[in-house]
C-alpha cells in the first residue's frame, strides 16, 4: 500500500476518539452519520445487539427524486427529517450523536438540525 490521505488518518483518529466515549444503547440508539463528497448518510445503530434499525441516506428511492434540485446542505437537512420521521415509527425518540470524525458544521450540522426538527432528541 501506498501513502494514505492523511486528512482521512486524522478523521479515523478522531472517530476512534468520539467511539471510545459513546455507544447506542436499545433505550438510546447511536445516529451515526457517514458524508462523501457527493452524498449523506445516517443510520440509527443499537450498539449493544450490533443491529442497524434505521438508515436513510439521500440516495434512498422516497428522497432521490425530490432533491435532485436541492443543494447539499438542504439534502442533508430532509435525510435527517426521514429519518426522525422512521424512528418515530419504531418508537424511538432519543438518540446519541456520532458526528463520526467529521467537524460539527456544514452538512453533518443540517442533518442533526433535521432529525431534531423532525422530533429526535440528542
């Protein structure tokens, strides 16, 4: 193997960091966000039976069409409202936070202001 980026070494480190601290228990389940450059995705994580009970990313078949036209930052904020909208349906209403490495701001910041509109306390 070659060189590795480092911008992604520090994001792991910071992810080890931040996982070390907090896990998603049945009563209070992970939201973990994963962000590309092109997409956004966010899952609902019970930590303790290592089951995803949610996920939503903005390549998912409801929100595909209706985002074509909206910026990132806006897809963001509408997958983190889906995915309030699917734990309220599982009964869930508060979760962790896993910013998973990446820096409060942007796109990760619109889609936990998303889920928290939606209903979802974190």
């Amino acid at each position: 193997m070659g060189k590795t980026n480092p911008k992604l070494q520090a994001r792991l480190r910071r992810k080890r960091r931040i996982r070390a601290t907090i896990s998603g228990t049945p009563e209070r389940p992970r939201l973990t966000v994963f962000r590309s450059s092109k997409f956004i995705y966010a899952q609902i994580i019970d930590d303790q039976a290592g089951h995803t009970l949610a996920s939503v990313s903005d390549q998912s078949p409801q929100l595909r069409e209706d985002l074509k036209s909206l910026k990132k930052k806006e897809r963001a904020a509408r997958v983190g409202q889906l995915l309030a909208e699917r734990c309220k349906e599982l009964g869930i209403t508060s979760v962790v936070f896993d910013r998973n490495g990446y820096i409060y701001h942007g796109r990760v910041q619109a889609l936990a202001d998303g889920a928290r509109e939606g209903g979802l306390e974190f």
